[in-house]
C-alpha cells in the first residue's frame, strides 16, 4: 500500500510540474504576458502533452526507482524521458498543424522547465532523506544539529582515506538509519586533499597527523577506507591507528571486495592478510571462463581451505555441474551449505569418498563425467607425517596414483594438481610424498589426451594447520607464542589469491609442467608473530612473552620453490612461472620407461607403508627422490 500510495503522490505531482512547465514556458516566451489566443493554445496543448510526458515517464521506469537513492543512472533517464517526450509532441504538432500558429521557442522552454521541476522535486526528496528530515534522524532519534552528518549521538568515528572507498563509506553512513555513526573527519596523504571537504567532512590532515587529529575530535573508532593499500602502506597506518588507543577497523583488499563492493558492512578488523599487503591478481578471465564455463568440475578436498575456496571461485565462471569430493563429512557438509545458501548455486553433487578407493573414484567418474578434475586432496601438516610417514604414502603416494591413473582412464580433458613449496629438495615425508605426485603427474601425462599439471606455492594464510591460528590461540590464552627458529622464514600468500592462479595456471597449461607461483619477499616468523600480538592490542617481548621451540622434525629454516634439473620458463601471466623437466625423463628414455619404473618403486613403497616400516618408507622415498634429506623422527607406531 505504501508503495502505490507513493506512486500516485508522485504521478500526481509530475502532472501538477507538467503543466507549471508548460505554462512557465508561455510565460517566459511572451515576457510574462498570456493573451485570451495564447491561454486557449495551452489547454489545447495541455492533454497530449501530459499523456505524452506521463507515459514516457513511465516506459523509462521514473516511478519504479526509490528516489530517495537517486543516481546519476536515474537522472539520465530522466533527461532521455523528456527529451524523447518533447520530440514526440513537436512532431505531433509539426504533422498535424505544421506549426501555424505555434512557437517553437514554448516546446523548447517546456523541455528545459520540465526537466528542472521534475528533477528539482526527486533531488528535493533525495535531499530530505539525506538530512535526515523525513521525519526522524539516522538511527530513529530526532535530528538536533543539521551541519552534523548523522544525529547528535552516536559513536564519532574518523576515516582514513579520502578516495572513492572514503566518499562510499561517508555516503552509506550519512544515509543510513540504524548506523550509531558521526564521521568527523577524514585524514590522507594526499597534500591536494587536505583542507577540502567530502560531503560536509572535512580532510585535516596526513596519515602521520592521525593521533593528533584523533585527539582533537574526541574520535572513539577509526574506518580505514583504504583497500588498495600495499603491505608496508597498511602497516605504517596501522603503526599509527595502534598510536591512538582506540579501536580501528578497514575494509577488505580490492580481491575480496566482490565487482569493488564498498560498504560499511563490509569493515572488519585488521588482519595478518593485510599487513602482507599481497596485491590483487589479475586473471584471465576468458581464459578460465573457456575451460570452465558450462563444463562439469570435479574439487577433491573440497571441504578443506583450498578446495572450498576453489569451488566459491569456480562458481563466478558458471559451470554446468561442480562434483564436491571430500573425506570428511563436518567438511563435506560446510562446503554443500555454503553453495546451496551463501552462493546460491545448485548444481553441485556432494560426494563422500576417499581418493585412496580405487572403486569409489571409478564410479565417480563414470557417474558424473567430469571435464575438468582439480585435485586438492592431501594430508600437508609436516610433524604429523613424520610420526605416521605409512599415511603421507597412503593418502598422498596412493591417491594421487590411484585418481590420476582413473582420470586418464576416463579420458578427463584436464586435469590440476595442487602441490608445495617442501616438494622442493624436501626434508620431510610431506614434502618428499607430495614431490612423487608429481612425478606420477608427468608419467600419466597426455594418456588418452588428459592434460595434466599441478601448481606449486608456498604457505597459505589462515589454511588448515597453518601457523597464524595457532599463534592467534596463543595470544588469546596470554602466551607465550612459540616461534621454532629466529631466522626462519616462509613465503606466504592468501587463501582466495592462491585458489585463483590454480585456476589461472589451469588455464594455461599445454600439459606436463609444473607451475610454480611468485610468492613475493619470504617473511621472518618472529616478525609474523611480532604484527599478529600487535594486531590484539598487545606489546611484543611485554605483554606477550615470545619463546624458540627449536626446529620440528622435517622442518627446514627456508623453502625453495624450484628444484635440480628444472627449468623456469616464463608464462603469459606475471604472477605464474613454468618448470619442465629436462625431457630424458628423469634417465629412463621415454614416458613410458619411466612410468614402469616409477610405478614398480611406488608398489615397493606401498608395500614398506602396509608394514608400517617408517625406515624402509624413508628409504624408499629417497630413491624415488634423490634429493630428499631424511630426517630420523620418531613415529607414533
């Protein structure tokens, strides 16, 4: 009822300007002076033009739009609805009367004077909402001081940044009804902007003048509004956010706002992903839509970090079916949630299997004929596998062996690995059990036309069994956070910017490589440790003791990411290099000699794991990987 009560207040005023427009028009054409002859020409006139205008108005859709949110796109249609309006009429009169006895210079006038009524009462409304005098301020309370941008209550805020991301944020706020916010200022390194004001806010300073200005408002939070800002930008402003005592949130990187969604729902606190400051990737998108687009997908582990992020990623290029395969059910089940509510996306299959069973992974492929298989399946935590080494064999050796083999079989058309950084030159089981898929990968390689690769990079913030929850839970129970060496480093990148070069490197692979990520500066633990106790609110080495636990077995103070006898070849995309072997596959000869080889050592390697033989399991890996360091770690059985 409310909505059709407003359609006819504003439909009845449109007619009310219309004719005040037309009339004005007269007016002004004969210098405010309406003779008898002139007055009878406007009644004449009168019907046509407000059915003319009227249904314009409603073709172009002016009545559908809340015009409380009106836009430049509205306006637009507002001018092409007069202007299409004011040339039907002309040609009417022109058909019909030939324009005796008419003046041009009224229609012109009518157009210009209907344009600047009809958009004056929408700007009018538009305004009012803004200011919050429809009756009630932003959140309910009436407004008591209209040069503020919200109600005299409420939270004084701060943001940092004066760009797009700022302007947005001020908007919604200034908008908005429920938000408890007043933003009193915004502060930005830009000299040009200091001085000048956005919506009514003033920029008073630099990001260097924020505790002064924070100070000075009596500000009690702060918005950084700043999503393009690299790791050492956001950690400088946040040096300073820290500085001023008083709780500081941001919105995400431009990668995780969806099509440069900014809003004040989207404000979060600070995390480790933006002091690393990874810049956003650029895809090729036509590329990944080609093979994606209206193809059936296959995730394995697609309950974990990387395979659920896969499938939020794979969603956008629209295929036809996704097939969720996962050996853990709590996993299985989040995942098939998530695309059924959050992503709205049906055309999933949720599979509970273990790539281990040969017969399971048969009847998956032969039920759901899959395009394009992404294989995210592995057990990765390093100590965990040197104490059950038989279990790296088991699900990693062997269920890559087995899935790969079955895929070929199947005739997949492509088929992407997700591999590690510790298959290079590795010193533990994981590593040196991840470097053997590999090598199946390259020996099943081009059987029946699959084309297969896998994609090799570093840690993954926040995955599962990285080091940050673990130093988070630390840090919540008091300390102390345990750090294994001073000078170890690792390289890191994000969760959704390491699914999308998997999918990037799918895009472009011929067959048989080996993508390695740029991975960007490795970064030192302790320091790691260091911004996360600092991102809680709490002192380093003060409030929160650090200690060194030493070295775990298996662990290496850095990682490589390429290793003996690789090539890097660059690729089309600058975030994605390419290592092939050196085609004597590995001294065997031939794909096939070397497959019969490698398939005879991975069933004496299998056999070891079945006898629970962490010795014999250990020799046997360095066989296959010549350049695996064992270490002698203890195992649980």
């Amino acid at each position: 009822m409310i909505l059709r009560r407003n359609f006819y207040i504003l439909f009845i005023c449109d007619l009310a300007l219309f004719s005040a427009a037309l009339f004005g028009a007269y007016l002004l054409r004969f210098d405010f002076y309406m003779p008898p002859s002139n007055l009878s020409q406007y009644w004449r006139l009168l019907p046509p033009i407000l059915l003319m205008k009227s249904a314009a108005f409603i073709v172009f859709g002016l009545y559908k739009g809340m015009w409380r949110y009106t836009s430049v796109s509205d306006l637009s249609k507002l001018l092409q609805a007069t202007v299409i309006s004011t040339l039907g009429l002309t040609a009417i009169v022109l058909f019909v009367f030939r324009f005796q006895g008419f003046s041009r210079a009224v229609f012109l006038l009518d157009w210009g004077l209907t344009l600047i009524f009809t958009g004056g009462i929408r700007l009018l409304i538009r305004v009012t909402y803004a200011r919050g005098l429809w009756g009630k301020g932003y959140n309910g309370i009436k407004s008591q001081n209209t040069d503020v941008l919200q109600t005299s209550e409420g939270k004084l805020a701060i943001i940092v940044g004066a760009g797009s991301a700022g302007e947005k944020l001020i908007r919604e706020l200034k908008e908005s009804r429920r938000l408890n916010y007043r933003i009193k200022a915004l502060v930005d390194d830009d000299k040009d902007k200091i001085g000048r004001t956005i919506h009514g806010v003033p920029v008073l300073g630099s990001v260097e003048e924020l505790p002064a200005i924070v100070k000075k408002c009596k500000a009690s939070e702060i918005f950084i509004a700043m999503p393009s800002a690299r790791g050492p930008s956001m950690r400088r402003i946040v040096k300073h956010c820290e500085s001023c005592g008083i709780p500081y949130k941001t919105l995400p990187g431009m990668g995780e706002l969806v099509e440069g969604r900014v809003s004040i729902k989207e404000l979060r606190d600070v995390s480790y992903e933006d002091l690393l400051g990874r810049p956003p990737v650029r895809l090729d998108m036509e590329g990944i839509r080609n093979y994606l687009q209206g193809r059936k997908i296959l995730v394995t582990g697609a309950g974990g970090s990387i395979g659920s992020e896969l499938c939020r990623q794979i969603v956008r290029f629209e295929p036809q079916e996704i097939v969720l395969l996962d050996a853990g059910e709590a996993n299985l089940f989040a995942i098939q949630m998530e695309m059924k509510h959050r992503l709205d996306f049906s055309g999933y299959a949720a599979i509970l299997a273990d790539v281990t069973n040969r017969m399971d992974m048969q009847r998956v492929l032969k039920r759901y004929t899959p395009d394009v298989v992404v294989h995210a399946a592995a057990y990765k935590h390093v100590p965990m596998l040197e104490r059950n080494p038989w279990e790296a064999v088991r699900n990693n050796v062997i269920g890559s062996l087995t899935l790969i083999s079955e895929v070929a079989a199947a005739g997949v058309s492509r088929f992407v690995m997700v591999s590690t950084d510790k298959a290079v030159r590795p010193t533990n089981v994981m590593g040196a059990s991840k470097r053997v898929c590999e090598l199946i990968m390259q020996a099943y390689q081009g059987e029946n036309s699959c084309r297969m690769m896998c994609v090799r990079f570093g840690n993954v913030v926040g995955s599962s069994g990285s080091v940050i929850p673990l130093f988070k839970r630390q840090i919540a129970g008091g300390g102390p956070v345990t750090v294994t060496d001073p000078e170890m480093t690792r390289y890191f990148m994000t969760i959704p910017e390491a699914s999308q070069l998997i999918l990037q490197a799918g895009a472009i692979g011929e067959g048989g490589e080996v993508f390695i990520l740029e991975m960007g500066e490795p970064v030192k633990i302790i320091d790691m440790a260091r911004d996360l106790i600092r991102l809680s609110g709490k002192e380093p080495d003060k409030e929160i003791e650090i200690t060194i636990s030493g070295l775990r077995p298996g662990e290496k103070l850095c990682e490589e990411l390429i290793t003996v006898g690789e090539g890097i070849v660059p690729t089309a995309h600058e975030k994605i290099m390419m290592l092939k072997n050196d085609g004597g596959w590995f001294g065997s000869g031939s794909r096939e000699a070397f497959r019969d080889r490698l398939l005879k050592e991975i069933a004496e390697l299998e056999a070891a794991a079945l006898s629970y033989d962490a010795t014999a399991i250990r020799a046997k890996l360095k066989e296959l990987v010549p350049e695996y360091s064992p270490s002698n770690s203890e195992c649980v059985l």
